[in-house]
C-alpha cells in the first residue's frame, strides 16, 4: 500500500504552505506590525528575522525598553510605537497581536479599526460576547481576524491529515492528544487569568481541540478536570523536585468518535506533543516533540490491521528542511496570513470554527468547577477569571459595611 499517495481532498501549496492563488502580488515585503514583544520575540524572532517575504515595521509594547531591544534584535530598524493606536496609524498590511490575554481584545480591535488585518494568538479573547463582536467587526470592516494556530500549517500534520480524511484508518474513533509543555519556558509575568499557567493551558486547548476539530470534526460535549491549583507561581523547595503534573485533562465528543486532550507540565527543557489516532481500521501515531527521550522526532508512523507499521515522510522543499518544525510552521503560518491580507487566500477558520475554541475552554473551566458534562454550543459567555478564582477560593472582598 502506498502511504504517500495523494488523496482526492489533498490541496496544492506553494512553498509557503499556503493555497495557490490565481493571482498573488509577491513583489514587495509583507509591511508586518507587531504588538506584544515579549511574547512575540518567543514565538516568532527566528521567523521574522532575515525573511524577505516579511518586513517588521514597526513594534509597540506596554514596556518600551523591552521593544527597543528586540527592534535592534529584529535588524529592520521598526519604528517604537506608543501604543496600539500608534502603531495601527501606520503604513502597515497587517499586524499580528501577541499582548497577554486580557489586553489583547482592545489591541485587536483597534487593528481593525483601523482596516488592517489581523493575526492573533489563541485564544482570542477572554470572552465569547468579546470574541463574537471582534469577529462582526472584523466582517464590518472587511478585513481578516486569522487567529495563529501554526500546526495546521506543519508537514506531519498536513500529512496525518490527508491520511485521515482518505479514509486509510477508517473510521477515526478516538484520538488521544498528549503535550507536555517545558516548566523552563518563562511565563511572561504580565500574561496571567487568574494564575500564570492559566493561560498556557488555554493556548494549549485550543491548539489540540482546533487539531481534532480536523480530524473529528466539532465537539460536541466537553468533560474536564483542570488542576488549577498548578497555576499558581510558587518557590520550589530546595533538594528533590516535584515530579511533571497534569494541568488539565479534557474529554471532547464528537459525532464521529472522542478525544482525549492530556495537558501537562514537565521539567524536561524539552516539550513532548504526541497524538495518538485510533480507527476502525487501524492506528496513526503523529509525534512532534520527543520530550526528553531518545526517539526521533517529528515521526508519523500508521499500523492498519493485518500489515506492518510503515513510518511516513511528509513533502518538504528542500531549502524547508534545514529550518526546524517550530519556525517552519511560523513562516508558513505568517506566509499565509500574508496572502490572507492581500485577497489572495481565504482563512481557513469559519465563524464558527472561530468560536468553538474558546467554548472548548471555557467549557472546560466550567466542567471542572460544576463536575459535570458542558454541552456545546455554549448559551452564555461564563466570567472565566471568576470562574477560576472561585476553583482557587480565591474570593474578591466583600464591599464593607455601610455601618
């Protein structure tokens, strides 16, 4: 059986990883804004620098200094902007929003605003009545609001995809996603929902459910149980460490099959996502971080019924091969917000799809606190910064006395 055969439902890409389009204006840098540093300079330096198709422009920050430094880091010599106001005035084709959840509503709206496209970190908004009114104004002004899910744009999940969608393992029962992110990585200070960790693991959600979204399809029932009391900073004591712990573990249904998200921390400098896909004719193991052990990675091995375990090699450029999975699925990602921002490529989310990744979350949160099934959609926009201080008992004081 040929593994690398192309499916009917297979798309032809550039070498951006982006649809082809019948036209594309490639004769000048993508004018790039970018707010949010700390994070940004994180997830996006080694793509963003030195990459003719992307130019960075100009850079704001709550903390200027930090901007400063990562504009003389960046080589483009940005303009500082003041503010989100500041930098949506100027000459720009998009920008891509990086600011720590609570703020990043109010700079995404003011992009848009301004008629320029936008590309933010997941989730969106803090909120579903927020995140549906960024979306209605995103359509009222005509412009893209792409949120940045970079593993749709990676070659192993492209491939595990295709694989998926032939209908090679059948019909996909249960899926289990396993990611385990480094302790070592700093948590920005500022990026906090009640708890520092509280935002990795909503980041985290919506990564692995947008994942299964594709495979599955949308969810309709979520059962959680998150360990809130992990997302508090603490000084670790002195002598032997706490072993890794599980944040969160979600359970998702779907019309075809379930899910099973297992999100951890770890003290491997090392991140380890794996997931695991079971079918009615076989199994499809996708790993894309190896965590501290020895095992290659990325890897896409599948096992159908009756015959041998066949390791699985996406198509990759040549020039892609030498830059490593994390930035080669940035520049994809950036690449295609680009063509998005220029007419020449349609996001890939639809509004619903946009929404169903916050309501996988804040259903999660909800699971945990009322230990019960959430269904899905979601009738109301839970608080979820109170929603999780009361899983902490962490109460807001009362008002005092009139007396």
């Amino acid at each position: 059986m040929d593994y690398g055969a192309s499916s009917p439902t297979r798309l032809k890409y550039n070498k951006g990883m982006t649809p082809l389009p019948a036209e594309q204006d490639v004769s000048a840098p993508f004018r790039l804004g970018v707010i949010g540093c700390e994070q940004a300079r994180l997830r996006y330096h080694a793509a963003l620098h030195g990459n003719p198709r992307l130019k960075v422009v100009a850079i704001s920050d709550p903390d200027e200094r930090y901007a400063k430094v990562w504009a003389r880091e960046l080589g483009t010599k940005p303009a500082v902007a003041a503010d989100a106001a500041d930098l949506s005035a100027q000459d720009l084709n998009g920008v891509l929003v990086c600011l720590p959840l609570d703020q990043r509503a109010e700079a995404i709206a003011e992009a848009l605003r301004a008629d320029l496209p936008v590309l933010a970190e997941v989730p969106v908004a803090d909120n579903l009545t927020v995140l549906d009114d960024l979306y209605a104004l995103a359509v009222s002004h005509n412009v893209p609001l792409v949120p940045a899910l970079p593993r749709r744009f990676d070659p192993y999940v492209l491939k595990a995809t295709e694989i998926v969608t032939s209908g090679m393992l059948g019909t996909v029962q249960h899926t289990r996603c396993s990611w385990a992110y480094p302790i070592e990585i700093p948590v920005p200070d500022a990026d906090t929902i009640s708890g520092s960790w509280s935002t990795i693991v909503q980041a985290m959600a919506c990564q692995t459910a947008d994942l299964v979204d594709m495979w599955h399809g949308e969810p309709f029932t979520v059962s959680a149980d998150v360990d809130v009391s992990l997302f508090r900073k603490r000084e670790q004591p002195a002598g032997r460490q706490k072993p890794d712990a599980t944040l969160a573990t979600i359970i998702t249904a779907h019309a075809c099959g379930q899910a099973t998200h297992q999100l951890m921390r770890t003290r491997s400098v090392r991140p380890d996502e794996r997931y695991h896909l079971t079918g009615s004719r076989g199994q499809l193991e996708l790993t894309l971080n190896a965590g501290p052990t020895s095992n290659p990675a990325p890897a896409l091995v599948i096992q159908i019924a009756g015959e041998p375990a066949v390791t699985v090699k996406p198509e990759i450029e040549t020039h892609e091969k030498r830059i490593s999975l994390p930035t080669l699925r940035a520049l994809r990602m950036l690449d295609f917000f680009s063509d998005c921002a220029r007419g020449n490529a349609k996001p890939l989310h639809s509004p619903r799809q946009f929404r169903v990744l916050l309501e996988v979350v804040h259903a999660t949160f909800i699971s945990t606190l009322e230990a019960s099934k959430v269904n899905l959609p979601l009738l109301r926009s839970p608080d979820l910064d109170a929603v999780i201080r009361t899983m902490l008992g962490d109460f807001k004081a009362l008002p005092p006395s009139p007396h």
